[in-house]
C-alpha cells in the first residue's frame, strides 16, 4: 500500500465525482458562474448533456465537446446545487437536491456518459463530509477526531489511486470458492466519489451548527501518521463491541494501526478468541458493556444525521431469509442458480468475529464466498448490516424452510468506530485520546497550514 509521505505544503484542492448519468443532468446555479472561456453564467436553471457524442449545455456545445467547467465569480459565495442519489445500494438508499460550494465540472465518459464532478478546497470538502458521516451537532471531539481521520483517509486513497489507479475490484475464482474484496480506488477523472462507497459528502444543508467550524478549523491541515507517512485511517458507523483487521475487509497486508480492540476502556481482546464459533456466537448473541453499546436518546439524536435515525438496530440485529429468498439472491447477486438455500456455514471469521469465508449451500450446488462485503450483498436485497452474525435454522436441518441471522454491528468495522467515538466525546475523552484508542501506535501531524 502506497501512503503519502509527510510533507508540508499548500492545502490540496480535491475533485468529487456527485453524479454520473446517460441522460440529462439538470443543475442550478446559486450565483453567477463563468466556463473556460470567459463566458458567464447567471444564477438559474440548466441542463447538460450529450448530443452525438458531444456535451451541451442548454442546448448548445461547450467549448471543449468533452469537459465542461464552471467557476464561481465569487469564490466565497459561489455554489450550485443538483440532485443526488444517496447511499447507493444500502437500506437507506434516497434521492435529494444538494447544494455544493466551489467549481463545478462535466466530463464524458465512455458510453456518453456524464460525470459532474466539484472542485472543492479540501478542508471545505471535509466539513462537508464531518456534517452528513455525522451530526454538525456532535461533541467537538467527535468532530475533531473524525475530521483527522478523514482528511487522512482521503489523502492516502489519493496518493493508492496515483499508484495503482484501476484496481477497483479484487477477484480470485478457483474450485467453488470466490473471493472478492472491493477498493475505494475506482474512480476515473476524480478523487473520490459523494457516497458511503468512499465518504459522505452531501454538500452544505448539513451544516446547521456554528461550532462545527471551529472545531474542523482546530485540526486544519492535521493527518494520522505511523512511521512518517499519513494513515489509511478507515472508519464504519459501529463496531459491534470488536473492531476488525484491515485484512479481513481488503487486501492481505498487515496494517499496524488497523488492528482489532475491544470497543471499550479494557481493549484486551477475549479469550477464546472469537475465531472459534462458539465463542463468536456467545459474543454476538451477548450484549457487552462496549461504547458503541449506545441506546441513549440524548447522544444518538446529537450525532445521527436524521435518515441514519431511522437505523436503532445497529448495535445487534436479525433478518430473517427463506430459503427460496436466499436462492434467489444467490442468483441475482453471485450469478449461481443453485436453487433453494439450503445452508449457510461459516468458514472463516476474523477476531471480531466476522465472517471472512462462508459456505453457501443450495439443492443443487455449494460454494464458499468472502470477504466480508461480498458475504454482506449476497445475502440481502441491499447488504447485511454486517458479517459479524451466527446463523439458527426453522423446519427440518436437511430442508429449513427459513434462515435466522442474528448479527452484531454496523460496517467492515475497521478503524474508527463511529457510535463508539461519539460515546467516548460525550464522556469527555479527548479527541486525542479517541483516535489513540482506534488507531494505536500513530500520531498526529500538521502537513499544511
């Protein structure tokens, strides 16, 4: 894993991927804007889009016939708003207008498709970003810490992508095992995209607090580093009460300061080690005096941004599947028509007790999937909360007519766990200290003023 080396400088500008559409995309300027050509652009509505394979606004072609940019006259004040598609793929999947500050970008893609993509100074982009992962609300310390993490987070993604820029997808067939594990890296033509796939960057209607600024702006230009470079410092909304290993999640490659811990004061880990079933069981099914074991009213309405209220279960959780459910998405999502589910079997778990490797098994045909995202979309139309679950079976073990999965968590639970951080600002833990407790052995730098 490529890191960025530590290096003191001006603070980087930072290109977001918002939307990409084959149709029309319709957006309105807030202010007046000018392109590449010096031509201005009042505050109104328009329209992009791509006619014989060239870009046009309005109607009309752009002076490049495959990119299009638009600055703000007025940089403090210039932004535009557009409508998005938020949490793609997960259960709190929704569409909603969103306002940006900074310049605005069209590019075209392969097939005509087009990308808006902002151009954001970075520190703008993480309070953005520190505003729709949690509350504007939240303790300052939840706030700082978080603001460290993902400002480094997106830096060494940056400086990954530079180094291996189309390695989005990881796969290894062989026998009847698949193993696939999907990078944050996966963009072209821009840093990092709006969504949970990289980091939530909703725009500025999040902002509701005045304290949320001050409170980015006491870590501005600050990183997690280990050994001199800046940190792949990874986060999830909640742990479970055990963090997880960065191999678990993504490529096999150890990560010294993404290493499991108990979500709690006492982080030594438990013995027997929750590799072993029954001790993942009994800890799943457990309800462990853990930060993020959080129900308290007063802390998850501070932190939660309100779809994210909607989810009360995160902590332990059930879904129920039949077996012919389970065939089904076994068909849709694997490719796989092994008729009814028959069984799910664990293989592998990591020390949080995730699954890594489980066996699939259906009436005609059996196989062994991991890692834990792909176990999270096989089995559920959108993804699982997790992979930290034990399974119990209803009707007859050769034949059961419905699979019971009781899980724990929220996420990869690599890293940060958010709940957990914000359990620990409440308290008044620092957030120096919250970011020593989840990403043990690093420290924290200024790289630019």
């Amino acid at each position: 894993m490529t890191k960025p080396q530590l290096d003191s400088g001006s603070e980087p500008v930072i290109a977001v991927g918002l939307v990409e559409k084959a149709e029309d995309i319709s957006f309105r300027l807030l202010s007046e804007f000018v392109d590449a050509s010096g031509s201005t652009y009042p505050a109104g509505e328009y329209k992009i889009a791509c006619t014989d394979g060239t870009l046009t606004c309005q109607g009309r072609p752009v002076p490049d016939s495959r990119e299009f940019h638009l600055s703000p006259v007025d940089r403090d004040a210039g932004r535009f708003s557009l409508e998005a598609t938020i949490g793609i793929d997960f259960h709190w999947q929704q569409t909603e207008v969103q306002t940006f500050n900074g310049a605005l970008r069209f590019v075209l893609q392969t097939g005509n498709r087009v990308t808006a993509i902002n151009d954001v100074p970075l520190e703008t982009y993480i309070l953005s970003v520190i505003c729709s992962e949690m509350s504007s609300s939240s303790p300052p310390d939840l706030v700082k810490a978080h603001a460290v993490v993902s400002r480094s987070w997106l830096l060494a993604q940056m400086a990954a992508k530079s180094s291996a820029p189309d390695n989005a997808v990881h796969e290894q067939i062989k026998d009847d095992e698949i193993t696939r594990w999907y990078d944050h890296q996966a963009h072209a033509g821009f840093d990092v995209c709006a969504d949970d796939h990289c980091q939530r960057y909703q725009g500025v209607h999040r902002i509701s607090e005045s304290r949320v600024y001050s409170a980015i702006q006491d870590t501005s230009g600050q990183v997690l580093t280990h050994l001199g470079k800046v940190c792949d410092a990874r986060f999830s909304k909640s742990c479970g009460g055990v963090t997880e290993d960065f191999r678990l999640a993504w490529s096999d490659e150890e990560v010294p300061y993404l290493v499991p811990l108990v979500d709690g004061p006492d982080k030594q880990m438990p013995r027997p080690p929750l590799t072993d079933e029954a001790a993942a069981r009994e800890s799943i099914l457990s309800e462990p005096d853990v930060y993020c074991n959080c129900s308290d009213e007063r802390i998850l309405k501070q932190v939660l941004v309100s779809y994210d209220q909607n989810t009360r279960d995160f902590f332990r959780w059930q879904v129920k599947l039949t077996a012919a459910e389970g065939g089904e998405l076994l068909k849709q999502k694997l490719g796989l028509d092994f008729g009814a589910l028959v069984a799910i079997q664990p293989v592998e778990r990591g020390l949080s007790g995730r699954l890594k490797r489980v066996r699939l098994t259906g009436e005609k045909g059996s196989v062994v999937i991991g890692k834990e995202l792909e176990i999270r979309r096989a089995l559920s139309p959108s993804h699982l909360y997790s992979s930290a679950f034990v399974v119990d079976t209803v009707g007859p073990e050769e034949a059961p007519d419905e699979f019971i999965l009781k899980g724990a968590g929220w996420g990869h639970g690599v890293g940060l766990c958010q709940i957990g951080a914000a359990a620990m600002a409440w308290q008044g833990i620092s957030h120096a200290d919250i970011l020593q407790h989840y990403y043990p052995g690093t420290q924290v730098e200024q790289l630019y003023q």
